[in-house]
C-alpha cells in the first residue's frame, strides 16, 4: 500500500449517486439542483429516457457532476434497434420487465449474449457520443449484477476505459428504527431488505471471474432497503456506521409531475421529500461534524476496492 492510498483508508468518503438521471426533465432539474445546492456528487444516466438531451446539457453546465451508466435492460425501448437485438427486445421495448425474469431468460439461454453486449455497447456508445465522460456502471433496478451480465460490463467498460462499477454489498444501519418510523410501510422496507440481501449475495457471485479486468468499487452501498424512505435520521445512522474509505449511497431526488407520473416507477413524492432533505444545511452539518468528505467515482482511482 503506498502512502496516498493508506492516507485515503484513513478518511471516511461518501459517494451521494442521484439514480435516474434521464428519466425526465423536472427528475433532471432536481438532480441538479441536489448538486448544485446539496450533497449529490454523482448521476447515475439513463440513456433510454425520455430526458436524455436534458440530462446532457445538465452534465455540461455542471463540469463537477460525476456520470455513470445506469445500464437499463428491463424498461422502455433499447437504444439497439430491436430487430438487431431479438432474443432481449421487441417492437414495443424490452422484453424482460423485471430483473428477475431476465436472470432467469439468461439461464435459459432464451436471452442471448451476443445481443446483451451489443445493447450495453450501444448504451454506452450513446452517451459518449454525445460528450459525457463515464466514470463507471451501475444498473437500473440493479440489472448489472445478474453475473451474465457482470461478466459483460466488466469487459466492456474494460474496452472502454472505464475503471469503476457500483457495488451493490448493501448495509443496512439501524434497521429496526426505520421500520419503526415507518411502521405503516414496514412490508415495503423489509421486502427491500431482503432483496438487498439477495443482491449483496448475487455481486459477490458475480465479481467471481472477473478480477483480472481490474476494476474498482466503492466498499458498500447505501440505500437498498431505504429506497423510498431516505430522511435525515437514516443518513444519520449511515454516517454513524461507514467506515473508512469510499463508500456510496444512493437517492432519488425528483419534482413529481405528468411526465413522471406516466413512468413504470413507485417513486413519486418521495422524490420531492428526498431533495428537500439533500439540500438542506441539516445535511452538511452532519457530514461535517462525522468528518465526512464527500467524493465521486473518480476517488476509486486511489481509494477504492477491487474487484
């Protein structure tokens, strides 16, 4: 270990990633906005939204926002044209709608690879087409994480020069107090507890194999089970326990109009409730008192784990 790098173990780092970049304009706005005025420092993009162009624009007016893929293969229609890409999409969009059933057309083999990797290049293509640097992959509805897919995105963001991917090894602080704050919705939060546990196992599966591509990751990942419930207590309990290093947390910070009312997401107000909270002086006071830097993916270059 060289001295920078064991100087950066020794400092808590916190990666704050706006999923859904993309997906619509007032969802952009509020993105920026919680950079602009807050604590995001990274955006996850969505280039199959209905709100690329503007997310483009967001990311050159604002030269600090870090971007990542937020590779999507489940909802909307493919970058790919469908006919090049048949055994994953249709006419109509993609042809596997929940994470799940494409995991398991994968182990079918009713899902090709050849036409996996074909719209993950094209994905990526599109937003380094239009002159956005791409620090890393993660995956809307966590879809990088399926290993076929894993194996995939590591090659290829290897092809591409892309050093980093999301983790998605969850950790979940004080659980009881959220669901106890939250008693009404308590089902909703252990479901997504559970499918943080499923997804923690399946990355750790997933990265078997694909050491030799070198990538980085940050040491776990934030928000899983809190998806939906994200307030000032539970970031609280997240600064308590992170350790040091970089570690992430995801959001979703959004304003709630038709355009996102039309979209395949559960997230509505919950949005609005998670930018106000993003960007609230409450917010850096706490991260300043814990000693918490915050910091994007391009820290992984020193401080980050391997794959």
């Amino acid at each position: 270990m060289n001295l920078q790098t064991a100087n950066c173990a020794r400092l808590k780092k916190l990666i704050v990633t706006a999923d859904d970049f993309g997906l619509t304009r007032r969802v952009n706005e509020a993105i920026e906005e919680a950079h602009r005025d807050g604590i995001v420092t990274t955006a996850s993009l969505l280039v199959n939204g209905r709100a690329f162009d503007s997310a483009v624009e967001m990311l050159k007016n604002n030269p600090r926002l870090d971007a990542g893929l937020h590779l999507n293969l489940t909802e909307g229609r493919s970058v790919s044209a469908h006919e090049d890409i048949p055994s994953l999409a249709g006419e109509t969009g993609f042809s596997y709608h929940h994470p799940v059933n494409l995991m398991v057309a994968l182990f079918r083999h009713d899902v090709r690879l050849a036409d996996v990797e074909k719209e993950i290049r094209a994905q990526l293509q599109r937003a380094l087409g239009a002159g956005i640097r791409i620090s890393h992959v993660d995956g809307h509805k966590h879809v990088h994480v399926i290993p076929q897919v894993f194996g995939l995105v590591c090659r290829i963001a290897s092809d591409y020069g892309i050093r980093a991917v999301r983790s998605t090894v969850e950790k979940a602080p004080k659980l009881y107090s959220l669901l106890t704050r939250n008693f009404g919705s308590s089902l909703e939060i252990l479901k997504q507890y559970c499918f943080g546990k499923v997804l923690s196992g399946t990355f750790i599966l997933a990265r078997l194999g694909n050491a030799r591509y070198g990538l980085r990751t940050p040491l776990g990942l934030y928000g899983i089970s809190q998806t939906g419930f994200l307030d000032l207590q539970t970031f609280a309990h997240i600064v308590s326990r992170m350790p040091d290093g970089v570690s992430e947390v995801m959001c979703h910070p959004g304003y709630v109009d038709e355009d996102l009312m039309r979209t395949p997401t559960r997230l509505h107000f919950q949005r609005e409730r998670e930018l106000k909270m993003l960007t609230a002086r409450e917010i850096r006071d706490l991260l300043e008192n814990a000693g918490v830097v915050l910091a994007t993916y391009k820290d992984l270059e020193d401080c980050g784990n391997r794959i």
